[in-house]
C-alpha cells in the first residue's frame, strides 16, 4: 500500500523468471488506487488515511512500521502487515444511533402501513351507513387513521430517505414544516389528497341527500343572499390558489430542482418525490376549489345552463380576477402572485367545477374503462390548469439565481479572486516549505513539493486557474504545479524574490496572441529570523479564467480530477443550461462558454454604454432566442443567459409531465389495488376491465387500433433514436480522428523542421502550444511512457497515471491501426480519446487527445433527441387514440346498433331498424339486416293472418254447419204453409203471404251467408288453364250493365291483344265479383265503375276502380282482415277471399283509397305463368 493524490493505492509486484536460467527478467507491476473519492482531497490530519463504508466507518492507513498498531492488522498473502484497519468509539456510536433510527424508521412504517390498510374495511363499513350522521362519524374515523399514519411517518427519520433538496433556512416556519423534505412534501401531499377525496364524496352524498333545496333567488334578500353565497365561494377559491402560488413560489426558490423538468432521466429519488408532490399538490388545489364551488351552488335549485347560471359563474369569477390582479387587495405582494396564471388557474377550476353536473351522470354510468381514464384526468388536469404558474416561478427563480449568484460571481470575480489569493498567501505562511538546495533537488522532484503545497490550500479547493512554483536560492527553478494556467514555464527561468513579505501585484501575460490578466504573489524563504531570503523563493500566480467560475461546464476532462464534488449544478437542477459570455467595450467576445456568442449590435451597445445598472434584455445566437442579464464595468460587458423557453419547449415539458403523470397515476393504483387487497378487499377495477374488454368488440378495436398506430411510432422513434445517437457517436469519432490527424501531421512537421537540432523531441512547450491550436490537451508516448504532455504537472503529480492508456497501446503498437478512438473515464464523467502514431527519428511514438466538449455537446443532443421522441411519441398516441376511436366508432357503432337491434328482435320487437351511415360493406351489412327484419316481420304479419284466417275459417265452418241444419225445415215448413193456404182458399193471404216471403228471403240470405261461410272455410284447389281475360271479364260484368244502366257507369278497357294467363277461372271469376259487388256498393248514389287490363312485361295488371265514397287509412290497413266490413250489410269476406283466391292463382293485389275519392283494386297475375312460379318460389323462401 503506498499513498498518493487521489488516495491510497493498492500494489501487486510479481518478478518475470526466465525459465531456462531462472533469473529475473522483469517485473510486473499492477496498482489500483482504492480511495472512494473523487478528485484531490483536502489536507486531512492523517494523510493516506482511507474510510471504508462498511456496517461501522473504519478508517484503513498503511502500516509504517514494525511497532504495534492500534487496530487491526491486514496482512498480504506473504504474511507482511500492510494496512491498518481502526473503528473509533464515536463512529460505532453514530452507528448505533443510525440502527437505532433505521429501526425506529421500520417500526413506524409498519404502524404507518397498518393504519393505511385498515382504509378498506373501514370504508366499507362507512358504506353500511345509510344515515348522514352516521356516514359524518366514520368519515370523522377515517381521518382520524390518515392523520395518525401521517403522524407516524413524520416521526420517522425521513431525512435519510433521500437526499435534501431544499434550503429550509430561507424558509418560513409554517413552510419549513412543510417542505423539510423531499419524502415529508410527498407524503403530506398524498395525505392531504385522500382528505380531499373524502371530502369530495362527502359532498357528493350531502347533494344527493339534501331535500329540499332553495328555489332560484326572485327578491331583493333572495339575490343578495345568493350574490354572497358565490361570491364567497369565488374568494375561496382565489385565496386556495394565492396560497397555492405562494407554497409554490417559495419551494422553488428554495430548491436546488429545476421545476421544469419532468423527465425521469436522471432517476433521482429526491426530485422524484418532490415533482410527484407537486402534481399531488396541484390536484388537492384544484379539486378543492371545485369542492367550494359545489358546496356554494348545492343548496340552490336551478338549471345549469341559463341567467341565473351565468350570473352564479360571473359573481364566482369576479372575486378570481381581483385577487389575481391585485393581489395587494388580501396583503399579498405581487411578486409572489403571478397575474395571469393564478387568474387563468381560478377560471379553469370554476370551469371545472360547473362542468361536474354534465360529468358526474355520465361517470356513474360510464364503463370501468372510462372510470379509469377519468381518474388519470383528475391528476393531468390540475398539472396542466397550473403549469403556467410553474413555469413562472421557475423562470423568476433562475433568473433571481443569476442576478444574486451568477451575475455578481462573474463581475465580482476579481476582487474575489484578490481574497482569495490573500487568504492562500496567509495559508501558505503557515505550512512548513523543505530546504529548496542544490543537494535537496532530487528529493524535490521526487516529491513534487509545488503539488503537495498547492493542495494544502484554497488553490485547490476552489479550482482556481494557479501555479505555485518554488525556486532555489540560486533562482533556478526547483518545483512548479499549475492548473488551467496557460504559460510557457522553462526550466532555465530564473527568479529571486527580494523580501521576506509578500509581493503582490497585477500584470497582463501574454500567452500566445491572447492577453491574460495574472495576479503575481511571491516572497523569499527567509530561514530563521533573517530579514535576507536565504532559502530560495515561492511564487504564486492566480489568473483571471472564467472557467473557473463555479456555474460554468468544465470543458477539460481532466478538470475532473480536480473540481470538487458537487459544483456543477447536475442534469435536472437549476442553473443547467446558464450560458456566459464576455464582451470587450471594442464589441468583442473575450470570453463564451460555449462555441456560439451572441452579436452586441449597436443599438444595445449603447443602451449598455448609458448606464452601468444590469438589465434583463432577448439576445439570439442565430437559431433560438435567450433571456439574458448584462451588467458591465470599466473592464468588460458580463452577459448572463438561459434559453427561452419555445412553444416546442412547452411541448415537450407537457409530454414528459403526461408521462409523470401516468406513471404516477398507475403506481397509485397498483398501491391501492395491494392495500385493498391487504385490507380484505378484491380490487375490482382491474377485472372489470378485463372484462369489458373481453366482452367488448368496440374496446377491443379501439385497443387494436391504437396499438397499431403507437406501436410501429414507438419501433421506429427507438429506430431513429438508436440511428441518430449511432450517427452523433460517429460523428464524434470522426471528428476525434480528425483532431488526432491535425495533431500528428503538426507533430510530424514539426520533427521535420527541427532534423538540424539535436534534440528535435517535442518537448511539453510544444505540447502546450499544440493544445491551444487544436483546443485540447495533447498527449505523447514513446511505447510505454509519457514523454510529452500539455499537462505535465498533472502526470508529474500522480493525478494522471503516467503509462500509455492500455486500449491504445494495443491499438497502435499491436494492432497497428493508422488511428484509434476509445473512450475513457475520469472521475464521474466519461470523454472521447483519439489516438494516432507519431513518426519520429527516436522511433514510433503514440499521440493521444482527450476530447470531453464533443462528447458533452453530443449528450445534450441526445438527451434533447430523446425528449423529442417522448414528444412524438405522446403526439402519435393522442392521434392514435383518436383515429381509434374514431374507426372504433365507424366500425363499433353500427355493430353496437345491430346487437340492440338484434335483442329487440329476440324479444319479438320486429320493427327494430338501424340507420345506414355508412357507405362501405357495414351499409350493405345494415341494410341486409333491415331486409331480414322487414321480412321477418312480414312473415310474422302473415303468419299471424294465416293463423287468423285458420281460426276464422273454422268458426266459419261450424257457423255454416249450425246454420244450414236449420234452414232446411224452416224452408220447408215456409213453402208447405204457403201450398196450405192456396188450398185453402187464401184466406190470409195478404198476411201470410207477406210474412212467408219475409221468411223465405231470409232463409235465401242465410243461405247465402253460409255459402260464403262453407266458401272462405273450404280449401280450394286451383285448377290453371290458359285463360284469356280479354274474354273472361267481360263475361263477369255483362250481367250486372242492365241493371246499372243509367245509374253507374261501367267503363271496361280489356285490350285483346292481351297475353293469356294461366289461372284458375271460377277462383278468379270469383274474385272479381267481389271486387265489383264491393265497388258497387261504394256508389249508393252512382258513379263510375272502370274495369282495366294492360300488360306490363311479365305481368297482367288488372285494375277495378270506382268513384265511390273511399276508405280511411285505418280501415285500408284492415281491408283484407276477415269480417271486416264498412257496409251495414254484407259478412265482410269479399275481400278476404278474392285475395286469397288471386294468390292461389300465383298473383297480388292491392287497394289503394282515399275518403271521399275512391278505391282502387289492383290485381297483377303472372303472363303465362312464369312470374306466378317465381311468386310461389319467393312465398315460399320467404316462409322459410
């Protein structure tokens, strides 16, 4: 073990044997340095000290000798003492109070967590309660548990949870409670959210259950009372929102966390916890406003839309706008209430809360789906509504960090940089300086005195752009460290400090063709209490470099070794994305921290040169505008600036805060989900989902239909994330090569101009001026050791190892490839390394350039690609979520439609239709649907008929019977009393006669109706002939023209030309007599009867019309039912049996008719028997 700069290192030594002889022939050397921090530590009281994080810290140093130790003794395998390993008392105490509070920390987790899942029952049994007293003592109960779970855990050692984010002490009382930690902020947010959630169902039932309600105001009192009720509700709401600015305000000022970033990269559990209580925060304001509002409008009872709504929302709104604007009105300031966004936040929750009576009937109906959905917008909602007022308080906080740190660091920097180098100087004097003689010179080298100095002091902790150099009493120089000081220092300088006292004083060095402004300390070694320096002289040389400011992105990779944990402000945190540059008052830049300066244009150089108080003005590099502070002195313009923020910035903020939002919303539900599980209660949530979407043809689209738009979104923006990031590493490599090829062609030039000399090695001059014509550090070894470098001292000192990187060695000097490109961690942070061959006339050397600003530039680019893609991706999932549901809806609507259409008619409703919308196959698929319904329902219609008709048929049947058993003998009996009388003599025959005609004629009727009966009851068969209607009808109207002769007039045009039918002629002869004792019945008074037959391709259309007095719709739609009738006579089967009779004969008919006008009986029949078969074959698919 043996120390060194970056702490204790671990050494293997094993001797190479020649096999033949056995002689040593090398020796293989291997060491690790096992020191657990980073960068040079400070001076400590026991150097090469190393602490071990083990259960109890033991410190670990090397053993120095023989004597006994305190402690425990490691031995190597050799049996030799190497370390010494020592636990003190104070640190097994801490230990024991660590376990102590880590246990204590379990314990009141498992209480806390207890607590927690007793909710469930509890819950239900408040459900059990149909009383609202009742219901009120178990809410009580239940907060009484949320209240003691967060006492338990407030109790709990939280600090030790995650690290600490917030500057309690610039915080308030009441506030530093609050936000004492990261994990306290969260669990009070969470605790506070399940109160709200309570309450808000609290509420609910109260409106449910409230009987009687206020009648909309009418009076003067009524309005006054109103207008108070919501305008008190409206101030609630404001000051919830001015306390929610202020919370919020305050926490960002106090944070280290950028508020802005919502990205989970990087995994940080301390800016997680406080980002996650932020959006909890922001639902319990907004979700308690919308709980104020619904308590202010719930005892009144009017329509939700309409005057009165309005004037409620106005007088809501009114007391928002003026506490927002003028904030001064309840004694806030300001600054601490930013307008628009509180004003903006207030009319969303009043928006919110009015919009609840449209929301909540639609919830309590909506699917498990939808349910789930509205729960993720009751935490997105809220994040959105107050992501103005984030943005606005991150924006001031980073721009109060530049005013009050950043801006007075750059323009302060050189009288702070004069305390300091007072307070190293100071520092210095108490260290104990060697001997710097001629004879000590070997030592001191060795040693590296300058280094051990130079570490002992501010020089280092502070970064600072210094040199210490040391010089002996002859003014050679003995010993120098240097960092980030640009200066050609050779070893013939000479120098001799005159006093004993410090020399201080300010000087411009040149360096190169740029100017540096150095602040120059030195003093002589005075030995004893000579007032003559006898011991040589020390140096101190401190320069002005901005680099070293301490919000400034190192850009040398080497500068890791010797920052400082924790000095960067890292990714996430504020402060990130500063930009800094310098400016001459000649408008040029002396200084930028990245590659791009922004243009000083006349008009703003002379708003400057007008007055030396800083401003806040917009600057642009050309692609994006920045907010930029500048401030100015007799030396130079100090321009401070961060990015404004684009629409595209929004966006992307927006997608990564939806991203933070879901996931939360699903790690709430999987707690809930295990708590309800725990508690005795099946989660049913997640099954009911299931199940919808199992049973669902419209979510199961949906789903498809958006994983089939996300998905290939997803494939090909991890493709072209993966090809760009490809892209820039290779772009990085090139340029790496690139620089590494300038470098060598320099080098090689450089050896070819110095073959007279005999020396033409670069030397570390050359390396160092080769570093300010590339921009980097520049590297050379000769196989396996450094022998030039731009940064010697580094090497010199043990900070750099000083033995060629192994994955080059092997590139170059095994492998022989013309350039190689590997990559290389030092500290924390990982750089680009670019190595090349040298030619030179010792030999082949390897020339290597550390690159870290590239590789820096290409993380930002990535890191930014990636936040573009999770922007894109959000995009593509918000329209694939629309595009399906709305295909869902196109193709899921209509079979939505079908399926009640179908249980309608499962359960006998055969009137069930669905509307074509569409255009496509569903359209033919709906309109095959409304045929089979229509047909299905015709077939019912006549099913039933023929049912009907079977049962009037058989009543007819037995009513014939029954009526002609007794006509017989009353007929017979009539004309035997007749053949009596006339035997006689007649002797009453006016009478008898009269009364035995009356009785004979109504026997005659009675026969009649039963042979209509025994007609409409009998099942005819057809018998088809070829018939020719041109003959046919006017055989059947011949007899009736005599009698009709100047009463009705008979029209009848039957072309004989007419194709024959094939029917049977008395069933058809039948019929029309019917038709035609109907339309003479029609015409009491007289008319027209019209008699027509015309061909119509395959179809014989006959017609019989008449002028008479015409049905009504609801008797045409009962004209065919058996025995009904409009006469006062007749048995109301005429028409029954002429339809039935005209479709045994394979044809139709039907009526047309209107009061007052007439009828019209259109009888069509196949033309040769063709139709009549496809009739009969349809009648009978159909039947089917």
């Amino acid at each position: 073990m043996a120390p060194g700069p970056l702490g204790l290192r671990l050494i293997y030594v094993k001797p190479v044997l020649d096999p033949v002889s056995g002689h040593r022939a090398g020796v293989i050397a291997a060491e690790r340095v096992i020191s657990s921090s980073r960068g040079i530590r400070t001076a400590t009281p026991e150097e090469g000290v190393l602490s071990l994080p083990t259960l109890v810290p033991v410190t670990v140093r090397p053993h120095e000798g023989t004597e006994v130790e305190q402690g425990f003794t490691v031995q190597s395998p050799l049996g030799q003492p190497l370390l010494v390993a020592r636990a003190t008392s104070q640190a097994i105490q801490n230990t024991r109070a660590g376990w102590r509070a880590d246990v204590s920390a379990v314990v009141l987790g498992i209480l806390a967590f207890t607590l927690v899942v007793s909710l469930p029952p509890l819950l239900r049994w408040r459900a059990s309660f149909p009383a609202l007293r009742a219901h009120l003592r178990a809410n009580g109960l239940i907060f009484g548990v949320l209240v003691a779970a967060r006492l338990l855990l407030w109790f709990a050692p939280t600090a030790d949870w995650t690290d600490q984010v917030f500057n309690t002490a610039t915080l308030g009382p009441g506030l530093r409670t609050l936000l004492r930690t990261p994990i306290d902020f969260l669990l009070t947010m969470a605790a506070i959210a399940a109160v709200v959630v309570l309450a808000l169902d609290l509420v609910e039932r109260l409106r449910r259950t409230i009987g009687h309600r206020m009648s909309p105001p009418e009076g003067r009192n009524d309005w006054i009372l109103f207008a108070a009720t919501q305008a008190g509700a409206g101030a609630l709401v404001a000051l919830l929102l001015v306390g929610y600015e202020v919370l919020l305000g305050n926490a960002i000022a106090a944070t280290s966390v950028d508020a802005l970033h919502f990205s989970l990269h990087p995994l940080v559990s301390a800016r997680l916890a406080f980002a996650v209580g932020l959006i909890l925060a922001q639902a319990v304001v907004v979700w308690t406003g919308i709980l104020v509002v619904v308590l202010a409008t719930a005892p009144w009872r009017w329509p939700r839309s309409g005057s009165i709504a309005l004037a409620a929302f106005v007088l809501q709104s009114l007391p928002v706008l003026l506490i927002s604007i003028f904030p001064r009105t309840i004694g806030a300031a300001p600054s601490t209430v930013p307008a628009l966004p509180t004003a903006f936040a207030g009319l969303a929750c009043l928006a919110l809360a009015w919009g609840m009576s449209w929301a909540r009937p639609r919830y309590r109906h909506a699917s498990q789906a939808l349910r789930l959905f509205a729960g993720a917008l009751i935490l997105l909602i809220p994040a959105f509504v107050l992501y103005p007022s984030v943005h606005h308080f991150a924006d001031r906080g980073l721009r109060r960090l530049i005013e009050e740190e950043y801006a007075r660091q750059a323009k302060d920097q050189r009288e702070e940089l004069k305390a300091k180098l007072t307070t190293v100087l100071q520092q210095i004097d108490t260290l104990e300086i060697p001997s710097l003689t001629a004879t000590s010179r070997p030592q001191l080298a060795a040693s590296n005195v300058a280094f051990d100095l130079w570490r002992r002091t501010n020089l280092s902790t502070e970064r600072l752009a210094s040199s210490l150099e040391l010089y002996s009493p002859e003014g050679r120089l003995a010993s120098r460290f240097q960092l980030n000081l640009p200066d050609y220092v050779s070893i013939t300088q000479e120098w001799r400090e005159p006093s004993c006292d410090w020399e201080t004083f300010e000087e411009a060095s040149l360096f190169g063709s740029e100017e540096r402004r150095l602040f120059h300390a030195g003093r002589g070694i005075c030995e004893g209490a000579s007032d003559v320096p006898t011991g040589g002289s020390i140096v101190v040389n401190v320069m002005l470099d901005y680099e070293t400011l301490p919000f400034i992105t190192a850009r040398n990779p080497y500068n890791e070794l010797i920052r400082p944990a924790d000095t960067l402000p890292p990714e996430g945190s504020v402060g990130r994305a500063v930009q800094f540059v310098v400016y001459g008052w000649g408008r040029g830049s002396l200084y930028s921290s990245t590659t791009r300066a922004w243009p000083l244009d006349d008009a703003l150089l002379n708003v400057i040169a007008q007055s030396r108080q800083p401003f806040w003005t917009t600057m642009s590099d050309g692609e994006r505008q920045y907010s930029t502070y500048i401030q100015n002195d007799r030396v130079g313009i100090y321009v401070i600036g961060f990015p404004v923020i684009t629409r595209m910035d929004h966006l992307i903020n927006l997608a990564e805060l939806s991203t933070l939002v879901g996931l939360t919303y699903v790690v709430l539900l999987m707690l809930a989900w295990s708590v309800s599980a725990l508690g005795g209660t099946t989660a049913s949530s997640g099954r009911a989902l299931l199940r919808e979407v199992r049973a669902s043809f419209y979510r199961k689209l949906f789903l498809a239909f958006l994983a089939a738009a996300v998905l290939p979104v997803m494939v090909l923006a991890l493709a072209t994330r993966t090809f760009f990031e490809l892209q820039l590493q290779s772009s990085v490599q090139s340029d790496a090569v690139r620089v590494a090829a300038v470098a060598q062609r320099v080098i090689e030039e450089y050896v070819a101009l110095q073959e007279t000399d005999t020396d033409s090695s670069p030397s570390d001059d050359i390396m160092v001026w080769l570093s300010r014509a590339v921009a980097q550090d520049v590297n050379m070894y000769r196989g396996p050791t450094l022998v030039a470098t731009s940064e010697r001292d580094l090497f010199t000192s043990g900070l750099l190892p000083e033995r060629t990187p192994g994955h080059v060695y092997r590139a170059i000097e095994i492998d022989r490839l013309v350039s190689h490109v590997g990559e290389e961690i030092i500290g924390s942070a990982r750089h680009v390394l670019a190595a090349a061959p040298v030619r030179l006339e010792e030999g082949r050397a390897i020339l290597t350039v550390p690159l870290a600003p590239r590789q820096q530039e290409v993380d930002r680019q990535i890191d930014t690609l990636d936040r573009r893609v999770l922007l894109a991706a959000v995009l593509f999932a918000l329209l694939g979520a629309a595009i399906g549901y709305y295909m869902a809806e196109r193709i899921g609507d209509p079979v939505n439609r079908l399926t009640r259409a179908t249980r309608r008619i499962a359960r006998g409703d055969f009137s069930a239709r669905v509307a074509e919308t569409s255009s496509d196959e569903l359209r033919k698929l709906v309109a095959d649907f409304n045929q089979m319904a229509a047909d299905l329902e015709r077939q019912r219609n006549e099913l039933q008929r023929t049912h009907r008709l079977e049962a009037w048929a058989e009543m007819a049947r037995q009513v014939a019977h029954e009526i002609k058993n007794p006509l017989t003998p009353i007929q017979l009996s009539s004309e035997h009393l007749v053949r009596v009388n006339k035997d006689k003599g007649e002797p009453l025959t006016p009478v008898l006669e009269e009364c035995v005609s009356s009785i004979l004629s109504q026997v005659k009727l009675l026969r009649q109706i039963s042979a209509e009966f025994s007609s409409f009851a009998s099942r005819p068969t057809p018998h088809p002939a070829p018939t020719s209607l041109a003959e046919l009808i006017p055989s059947v109207v011949e007899p009736y023209i005599t009698g009709l002769a100047g009463r009705i007039a008979v029209d009848v045009e039957v072309p004989a030309s007419l194709p024959t039918v094939v029917v049977d002629r008395v069933l058809l002869t039948r019929a029309l007599t019917n038709m035609i004792e109907n339309a003479l019945h029609a015409m009491p008074g007289g008319g027209t009867l019209t008699i027509r037959a015309a061909s119509a391709g395959k179809i014989i259309r006959l017609t019989v019309a008449d002028t008479g007095t015409g049905m009504d719709p609801e008797a045409l739609r009962r004209i065919f039912e058996p025995y009904f009738s409009t006469k006062a006579t007749g048995t109301g089967l005429g028409l029954t049996i002429a339809k039935r009779n005209v479709e045994l004969n394979g044809g139709r008919i039907h009526v047309e008719s209107s009061l007052g006008r007439g009828t019209k009986v259109t009888i069509e029949l196949p033309a040769g028997g063709s139709v009549g078969e496809e009739i009969k074959e349809e009648r009978i698919r159909k039947n089917e």
